[in-house]
C-alpha cells in the first residue's frame, strides 16, 4: 500500500479518535441511561425464531379514537412506539435488528398486551434510529392481543 495519502500537512500530533470531549455524546449517552433507569418498564421482546430477551423500553401511544354513533366515543389502542436502548436488544455482543413478526409484551395496567412489530399504516419501515448517536431504537408495533395478567406461583 503506497503510504503517500497521508503527505498533507496536517495539525501535528493527529488526536485520539476518542478523546471524551464529545459534550453532546457523552450528555446523550446520559440522557439515555437515565431515561433507561426511571422513565422506562419491563418488557419481553420475543424474536420470530422464539428468543425471549427481557430488556425495558419507553412507551409512545398511538390511540385510534372510534365515534359509536351515539354521540360519545371510545379510544382503542392500536399502535405503539417502543424506544428500546440499543445495549438492551443484544445477542452475544451484538445489536439485533428488529424484524417484522417480533413480538414485544408487557404489562401496561392489569392486563398483558402483545403487540406485532410492524409498520405503520401507509409505511414502510418498521424501526428507526430515535437518535444521532443510535443508542435508541424508535420500534413501530401493532397491538395484536390482550390477556389477563395472571401472577406466577410463589
């Protein structure tokens, strides 16, 4: 390899690709570690080949508002934005990428809901980068089921 790509005059010495002084990175990896621990809740991302991860995510509500012809409404839920921390969806090192069929469950009051990682209606894309830095998974689902929640045995 002809090493001549380096004759430039560069600022001399050439810093660390790492030096810490990144205010914004180091801010955002704060930021997302302190919503992770306080503004976050238990979850179970289930891939289609059955691997369970148990991680947490932040909840953003998509809700369908129905009018029942009666002069009143109800709201069903249908859609939701899970942020998951991109170090929380791992396997052997490595960050999995959200596949369409991957099921993600919790416990969202006294009820267990299941939804479908899926796209939205008239999209796409089933996940995003919710950052610059992507250390949050933005991860679109559909609600797919409701059960009772049913405490384990002691």
């Amino acid at each position: 390899m002809d090493p001549s790509y380096l004759d430039f005059d560069f600022p001399q010495p050439i810093p660390a690709p790492s030096t810490g002084r990144n205010f914004l990175r180091t801010s955002l990896a704060w930021l997302t570690q302190t919503l992770h621990d306080n503004a976050s809740e238990d979850v179970i991302y289930v891939q289609t080949n059955g691997n369970r991860i148990a991680c947490r995510a932040m909840f953003g509500n998509k809700l369908l508002h129905l009018d029942d012809q009666a002069g009143g409404f109800r709201i069903e839920l249908t859609d939701m934005d899970f942020l998951i921390a991109a170090s929380d969806l791992t396997n052997g090192g490595s960050v999995l990428e959200p596949l369409r069929g991957d099921l993600i469950v919790c416990t969202i009051g006294i009820n267990v809901e299941i939804f479908e990682v899926a796209p939205y209606s008239g999209e796409e894309t089933i996940w995003r980068w919710a950052d610059p830095h992507e250390s949050m998974m933005r991860i679109r689902t559909k609600h797919v089921e409701t059960d009772a929640y049913v405490p384990a045995a002691p």
